[in-house]
C-alpha cells in the first residue's frame, strides 16, 4: 500500500548535477499547487549552501521545500532516516492537497524515497572494527574482501569510497547475505512519475565548470573556513562532498585555490556521470532534453 494518502503520484525531477533539476521542480510546484521534498544528501546539511547549489529563499518561486537543512555537518548520512522524513513530508503535502514534488541526484536517496526499500540496521562492534581495518589496510584491501563475499556489491561500488564499502561489509555481516540483495529491482511504494533531464555530455561540462565558478564567486571557500570551524572535518559524510573536500584540502595547504577548483570540476564531471548511469538503469525514468524551450509543458504533458 502506498504511504502518500493523495491518489495522485509524486513527481520526481532526477538526473545529473547541474542539469537544471531545481528550476524544473521550482515551476513544476508552481503549475501542480504543490511542495518540493528534496533528495539532494549533501542539502541535508546546515550551513552546505553554496557548494551543494541550494535554493536560496528568493530563488523558490513561493514553493515551500521540505526535508533541507536537517543535519549537522558532523553527522553521518542515514539514508533510513531520510526515507522517514521524505515519506513525512510526502503525506503532509498530500494532507494539504499539494502535489508533492521530489527533486535530486542523489539515486538511493530516490530510491529510498518512493521505492520498497528496507534498510538494515547497523552494529556499532562490527562498524568500529571495520573502520580500523580500513584505517590499518585502506580501502582497496576491503574492495578485495567484498569481492570476495559479494561480487556484485564490489563492482558497483568504487575501490577508494572506504565509507560505502565498511558499510557493505557491515550489513554482509549482520545479515548473513549479500549487501547487493539491499536493493532490490526497483518497485515503487510510494506511486511515482519520474522525469529524467539530460544533456549532450559536452553542454553538461560546460554547465559544471559554470556552476564551480558560479561557487567560487559567491564564497564557497569562506563557507567551507566556516564550517570547518563548525566540524566539518569530523563529518565521515560532509567532509567528502564534492568541492568540501577540495577546498578542506586547499585550507590545510593540500592544495593551491586553482588547483581545488579545476579538481572540483573534474570530480563533478566524474559524478555526474555515474549520476547518470544510475538512473538509467532505471526504466521507469522518462527522459527530457534539459535545454528544451518547451521543456515546462513537455513535462507536464508527462503527468495528464
């Protein structure tokens, strides 16, 4: 059964960073009457404004947002939490008559949201243990052992993301089966119309180094001093966000400023092609030219 009490499906707006998801979103809650409920993980974080491109209040066209701002920047993500608030913020627009509208690149925080996902839980003597092994051997070490348990875990997950892969070994542990077997083949819960945007690969790129100017100018390296005398570096998530970890590096002499943001804009093109590869795995996606003029009408078009 679904959890959302409005009949009418949530629409999601999906797809890479920098293809313009917000600004869909923005006026497909205009034109629906209804809430954008975000599924961005690093706009989770207080204080991540500019180097997560988070809607400033002026730039919201009067559509209320949801599920922003929870975290602080030393907590880690969890991904089962956020499933709770964003399935929350879907029944409380439904209660109010308003189109829910979930708007992210984020692909499990997606998934999470409207798909029949559950998540198992985590044993703090299995996760400490493995984050020493990670610390003693690094992450390839571990990328060897979940090969060996879980083949298919270990090729969707990178060798050097040491954070996904103590996970997966914890939840391999803990229940006795194959981490992989934690996302099943999609199917919804909570009933959908996914919207997907897409660019030529050579427009995106352009838009990606656009947007890491665009941070650089509005003082994403004073942000990042800020929160890092906030924690920032004990955050296992926020400190690895992309252009946090660059500018983190620079701050600590890593790096010179250039140097932080040209590896900024390479890192993101990087995502933004496994952003990209996920939901395209995905066949419920539909898929719209980001730079269609029409674009606002050919989406609506999707949902009547």
């Amino acid at each position: 059964m679904s959890e959302s009490p409005d009949p009418r499906p949530v629409v999601a707006v999906v797809g890479a960073t920098a293809v313009g998801k917000s600004d869909l979103a923005v006026a497909l809650g205009q034109q629906l009457g209804g809430e954008v409920v975000n599924a961005d993980s690093m706009q989770l974080y207080r204080g991540m404004d500019i180097g997560t491109a988070k809607l400033r209040d002026d730039e919201q066209g009067d559509v209320v947002h949801h599920v922003l701002d929870v975290w602080d920047v030393r907590d880690e993500a969890n991904v089962a939490a956020y499933q709770q608030m964003a399935r929350a913020a879907f029944r409380a627009a439904g209660e109010r008559g308003a189109r829910p509208v979930l708007v992210g690149g984020s692909g499990l925080y997606v998934r999470a949201a409207l798909d029949r996902l559950d998540f198992p839980g985590t044993d703090p003597g299995v996760r400490a243990r493995l984050e020493a092994d990670l610390a003693a051997d690094g992450p390839a070490a571990l990328h060897r052992r979940l090969a060996e348990v879980d083949p298919a875990a270990a090729a969707s997950i990178l060798a050097s993301n040491g954070r996904k892969l103590v996970r997966a070994l914890e939840v391999v542990e803990i229940t006795g089966g194959p981490f992989s077997a934690t996302l099943p083949e999609p199917a919804y819960e909570v009933p959908a119309v996914q919207l997907g945007l897409t660019l030529p690969r050579p427009a995106l790129d352009e838009r990606i180094e656009a947007r890491v100017d665009r941070m650089w100018q509005l003082g994403l390296v004073e942000e990042v001093r800020g929160l890092a005398a906030r924690g920032l570096r004990e955050g296992r998530t926020a400190s690895r966000a992309l252009g946090y970890a660059q500018v983190l590096r620079h701050l600590d002499g890593e790096l010179t400023e250039a140097q932080a943001r040209d590896e900024t804009v390479r890192a993101t093109r990087r995502f933004a092609r496994r952003q990209e590869s996920w939901f395209r795995r995905d066949p419920r996606v539909v898929w719209l030219a980001a730079d269609d003029p029409g674009l606002v009408d050919r989406a609506l078009s999707e949902l009547f």
